[in-house]
C-alpha cells in the first residue's frame, strides 16, 4: 500500500475535531470577515473554529490543521491566527511536530489515525481578545449559507470523502462514478419496490368497493377476505337452482290464481 493511501487528511481530523467540541459551536474554514471587503493580504482562515457556549466565559478555540511536515515549515502565517481566539492549537498526526517547535502561546494535538481520537500534547495559553464585528457576522452568515460543504475546503476534497476516502488521484473519478452508480440503483430498487405496493394497494382498493357494493362491510382486512372467500365459495350451479325454484313457485302461484277465477265466472253463469 502506497504512502498516499496511509496519509491522513486534514477531513479527518477535521471530524474528529466536530466529534471533540460536540457540546460547542463548531465550524470549519472560518474566516476573519467577509472576503469582498478584505484587504490583500489581511484575510486569516482558522480550519476550525469552536466556540464554547457561555455567557459568562465564552471561548474561541482555532485550529490550524497540518498533515505534512513541508506544510509546517514553509507556513508561518498560522501564528497570526492568534489574534481571533482566545486559544489557538496547531492539529496534526501523531509524532508529526514537537511541542518545543511551537511558541508557548500556542498549543499541539495529535491525531491518532488508528483510533480516531485527537489528544492534548501542549496547552494553549487563554488569552483576552475583541471579537471583531467582521469575525462574528461571518460565523453567522457561514451557517445561513446553504451551499456550504462543511468539513471541506473545497468540493474536490468533498468527492475524495464521498468514494471512502485515502484514493489516489488517477482512482478517484472512478471510485466517485461506482458510488453513484450504486446509490442509484438503490433507489431505484425502492422507487419499483414503492410502485409495486401502489399497484397492490389499488387492487385491495378495488375488491373492498366490490364488496361494499354487494352489501358486505367489514372493518379488518381479515374479515374482508373471509367474506370474499365465502362469496366466492358458493357454486353458480346452485345460485342458477334457486333462481328456476322461485320461478316455479311463482308460476304455480299464477296458475291457482287463474283457476279460482275461473271457478268464480262458472258460478255467475
């Protein structure tokens, strides 16, 4: 297995950060303000931002993910980042930084990609700040934005996660193209199976006004299918002798009536 495949992504730990702060207010890519009115330059992008629900002693936690030690050395802009939060923690896979490389201000974690756990190596000092007017509108326009992928810089690193994650470029499309494939097919499997059962549910519709109509009603579907059944059982051969009996007693009938009748004109003569 490729080193590719082994290395850990900053989506990762990204989740497990949300699993850590699952009591606070937890966001990703969070921005220092709006990026149209930024000046070159000052715009500061925390990967994650908790916000710690109190009135009394809020916290504004930021992280600065890094998963390659290249990553590490040639960015120093992280350190600015402290000026909005009140604590900020450099994030990284187990091992990777020492706590001594960082300034004392500035706190590490380590991500355990085995166990899934991220783990304090090196406290952040607390620090007062002003929550700038710019940082809080953002955070709340962030969360009203609903084309918003969270947990993702962009919708490239949102397919990578899709396709199970830890794929190499040249298997990417294809790993994305199965998973859809897929996720198709099983809804359309529920949409038949869906259809199937309004077909059914339109028979058993139509056999109840069936039976309404010839008088039976009937308040379970158990009770509707024994009457059918009792229907049903009954032979025409037997409906048809009923019929010629009540024909022939009738016509019977007609012939004594005739008779006394004629009886009676007999005696006037």
């Amino acid at each position: 297995m490729s080193a590719a495949k082994n290395a850990v992504t900053a989506f990762e730990i990204k989740r497990a950060l949300a699993e850590k702060h699952y009591k606070d207010f937890f966001i990703t890519e969070c921005k220092s303000g709006p990026t149209q009115i930024a000046a070159a330059g000052t715009l500061k992008i925390l990967d994650g931002l908790a916000i710690k629900k109190s009135w009394t002693a809020p916290c504004f936690t930021g992280y600065e993910i890094k998963v390659s030690r290249s990553d590490f050395l040639r960015d120093a802009k992280f350190y600015t980042y402290e000026e909005i939060c009140n604590c900020l923690y450099i994030v990284c896979p187990k091992g990777m930084i020492d706590r001594t490389e960082l300034p004392e201000s500035i706190g590490l974690m380590y991500y355990d990609p085995e166990k899934k756990t991220i783990t304090t190596r090196k406290r952040a000092i607390y620090r007062k700040i002003e929550y700038t007017p710019e940082l809080l509108l953002y955070i709340i326009f962030s969360r009203l934005d609903s084309d918003r992928i969270p947990f993702f810089s962009d919708r490239r690193a949102y397919f990578e996660a899709y396709a199970a994650g830890k794929t190499e470029n040249r298997d990417l499309a294809r790993a994305v193209n199965s998973r859809i494939v897929a996720d198709n097919a099983r809804m359309e499997r529920e949409l038949e199976e869906v259809a199937l059962f309004k077909q059914q549910y339109e028979v058993y519709k139509a056999i109840q006004d069936v039976i309404h109509k010839h008088g039976i009603w009937v308040f379970r579907p158990s009770d509707a299918v024994a009457e059918l059944d009792k229907a049903l059982s009954k032979s025409v051969p037997d409906g048809i002798t009923d019929i010629r009996q009540d024909m022939e007693r009738i016509a019977a009938r007609l012939k004594r009536m005739e008779e006394r009748e004629a009886g009676g004109e007999e005696e006037k003569a």
